[in-house]
C-alpha cells in the first residue's frame, strides 16, 4: 500500500498544481479506470492527464475548461496535514478563496 509512480502530462492542470513530472501517491486499489472507456472521457471532454508507468492505468483526469476539476485516482488525504497540505488541497483552496474574492466584487 505504498506510493506507486505516476507520470503527469506537462500541459495540464496537475502539472501546474505539482510543479514537477514525477510524482508517487498511494494508489487507491481498491477501483480502477478501465482503459476500454478512456476514448469516451475523452471525447466527452475530460483530459487524462496523469497515468501510471508500467499498466499505463489514469491515475488523474481533468476538465481542461473548468478552473478547477481534477479527479485523482489516489488518496492526497493520507499524505496532507494542517500545516503541510498536500498540492491539491493547497491549490485548492487558493482557487477558491481567488473564485471568492473575484465574484465578491461583482455583488
């Protein structure tokens, strides 16, 4: 149950909220993205962006036109705490509080 590989494509979202190309998460196990449907999200206009090096399994999918829709196929709760916040949360929460203070201005 440790952390496994995952690859991220380096013009997308989760690339930008990483920084980096290479990360490890712990993978969740349990399910699994069948790759038979990978064409259909992606002409539905989801983005795989991050797949696992060896079964080539999406490991995070995105919505390219959403500020802020990325779906992970691992656990970021297992490795974020209070004080150190795991990238996604982190990222997060920066979008939203940006979303918020954009739209407060608008009222």
């Amino acid at each position: 149950l440790g952390a496994y590989p995952c690859i991220l494509g380096k013009d997308t979202k989760a690339y930008q909220r990483y920084g980096t190309e290479k990360i490890a998460e712990r993978h969740r196990h349990r399910y699994e993205v069948n790759n038979s449907y990978c064409d259909q999200f992606e002409k539905a206009g989801m983005l795989i962006s991050a797949r696992t090096p060896g079964e080539n399994l999406p490991e995070i999918m995105e919505l390219p036109d959403h500020s802020f829709f990325i779906g992970v196929q691992f656990h970021p709760e297992f490795t974020s705490s209070p004080r150190f916040g795991h990238p996604l949360f982190n990222k997060f929460i920066e979008a939203a509080a940006k979303y918020h203070k954009e739209h407060e201005k608008a009222e």
